[in-house]
C-alpha cells in the first residue's frame, strides 16, 4: 500500500480563546512567540492566552495569530516526512513555510500585513459573508450573480460562502434558493473578492521584499487545488489570493487524487479535518487533530506510519 500524509494550516473562524496556552510550556515556545509579535505588529502571547474571542475576531489580529499557531505546532513534528501541504485562505501562508517556500518570519511579517490591510478595505464600505448549505450548486451560483454576489469560499459538503455588500446579502437570505440554509458570518468584510483590492496592492507591496524559494513539498493551491512547483507562483498567488475565491473544494478533491492516507491538521484543528471526512467519505484518511502538545505523540506516531523520508521511501 502506498502512504501519503498530508499537513492542513486552518483559517479565520479556526481561533478559539486561550488555544495557545498548552504550547506556552514547551521550551522556547514564548520567546519564539514574542519574537514573532514584533514582526506581526500584534501580542501574540497575549490574543493565544488571554485575549477574548471579540479581540481575536479582529481580522488584523486574527490572521498572524493563526499563522504563529501552526507554525508552533508544526515546528514540534518531522516534517521532512511529510509529503503534502495544504491551508485555508491565510493558512495558505503557514503551508507556503511548510513548504519551505517562506521563512517563518516572511509568513508572520505578511500575515500582519495581510490582517492590517484586509481590516482597512472592510471599513471602506459595509459587507460581510454567509454560508449556504445545501441546494443545488449551480442555482446557488447563478443567484449569487444576479445579487452582485460571490463565491468567496467554496468549501465542499454542499457549503459555499458569499461574499459581498450587506444589503445583496439581506436581499439574498430573504429569498434563497431551494433546499438552502443561509447563515450569516460575523466577519469584518467580504473576504476573498474584488472588495479587498486595496488589501492586495498593500500585500503586493510587502511581498516585492520577499526572495521565495521553491516548495520542497507539494504545496496544494486554493486557486485551483493544483500543486504549485515554483516558488515565485506561490507567493504571487498568495498574493491574489486575497481578492480571489478559496477553492478548498479543489484541494480536497486533489487529496483525494493524491490517495492521502493521513491527515493531520494543525492547531487550531477540527474545521478542516472536519470538511476532509464529509469530502473524502471513500477511504476516509486517518485523521489526527493537533491542538494540544498532548496530540503531539499521536501526530508524530501518524507521520512514522504514513510519511516517507527525503529519499521518497516509507518513513
């Protein structure tokens, strides 16, 4: 049999209050943290232990939180065993570092920025998000067009996230389409669409100062699910990725092609995992959710049995 694991970075609405406390009592975890808050511009020890969850809502503070988590995390596991990486919206700049395509500090300084910018472009006009579950995907696509609206995240499981004003999201929620769920998000702003173009040029500006280097692992795109091979592309879609829908419903369908046998998502995990076992119900992929250091020992016994070494054999 063949193995192939895969390590997820999550996104926004991932973040729960005091998640980070756990990793506080390894060694070095602080200070790496605090070293990190000055890249990010943000008090990473303090939004991962004592901030509540209205303070690490705040987009601007959220985003570096969530990329300093996974990198934590990840930087207590093997990941020369690891042969796929993949994240959700800005997740995707914690599996870019994975990858080696990124320093951990270009990821931390573009993820602040990325956070500050997209929560300016949201206090431009008032737009939001909501999920629909359910329905019929193309209805719900073309509805979304006649509203001014967009498919910001497609998600898979019968979930899509529109994305746009406040008022095409009210006109939309009163009449869906059939067989559909609309529920509102309590985001900032419409994420992932033409309304965060000033966030983009802001992003684009930061980037210019990062050299990338190219993936040493296959690094999933939420642009298309494809597996990007240049370093270069990865950070200019990182970049456009800002303005552009997430297809995460694409990169689970490239697991799913790729014959991942095991999972493992990063701290804070469960979303992704979450959507992989609705997705993935053929040869549902083991699965550990790394929260805690206590998960460590199971993440770690999950990558002996299902990653392969630098030489490409079975660890």
């Amino acid at each position: 049999m063949e193995y192939v694991l895969a390590v997820l970075s999550p996104g926004q609405g991932a973040q729960k209050p005091g998640f980070l406390k756990p990793w506080l009592a390894l060694e070095g975890a602080e200070a790496r943290l605090r070293s990190w808050s000055d890249l990010a511009g943000v008090d990473l020890v303090h939004l991962g232990t004592e901030a509540d969850a209205e303070e690490i809502k705040d987009t601007a503070k959220t985003q570096p939180l969530l990329v300093a988590a996974a990198l934590l995390a990840a930087d207590h596991l093997p990941m020369a065993d690891v042969s796929v990486v993949a994240g959700h919206s800005v997740g995707e700049l914690g599996a870019a570092t994975l990858a080696g395509v990124l320093t951990p500090e270009s990821a931390i300084t573009l993820a602040g920025v990325r956070g500050r910018e997209m929560a300016a472009a949201c206090a431009v006009e008032p737009t939001g998000m909501a999920a629909i579950l359910g329905g019929d995907e193309a209805e719900i696509l073309a509805a979304l067009d006649e509203h001014g609206l967009y498919p910001a995240n497609r998600n898979g499981a019968g979930q899509i996230v529109a994305a746009g004003a406040l008022s095409a999201l009210d006109a939309f929620a009163a009449a869906p389409p059939a067989r559909t769920r609309v529920i509102k998000l309590q985001v900032a702003g419409a994420f992932h669409t033409p309304f965060m173009a000033p966030a983009q040029a802001g992003l684009t500006a930061a980037a210019a100062a990062v050299t990338p280097a190219q993936p040493q692992r296959q690094l999933l795109s939420n642009a298309d699910g494809a597996a990007v091979t240049e370093g270069a592309e990865v950070l200019s879609r990182l970049v456009r990725q800002v303005t552009s829908p997430v297809r995460w419903d694409l990169c689970m369908r490239a697991l799913a092609d790729l014959g991942v046998t095991a999972v493992i998502e990063l701290a804070p995990a469960g979303t992704l995992t979450g959507l992989v076992k609705r997705e993935l119900k053929t040869g549902t992929p083991e699965i550990v959710n790394l929260n805690t250091p206590d998960d460590l020992a199971a993440a770690r016994d999950l990558i002996a049995r299902h990653g392969s070494s630098p030489s490409g054999e079975h660890a």
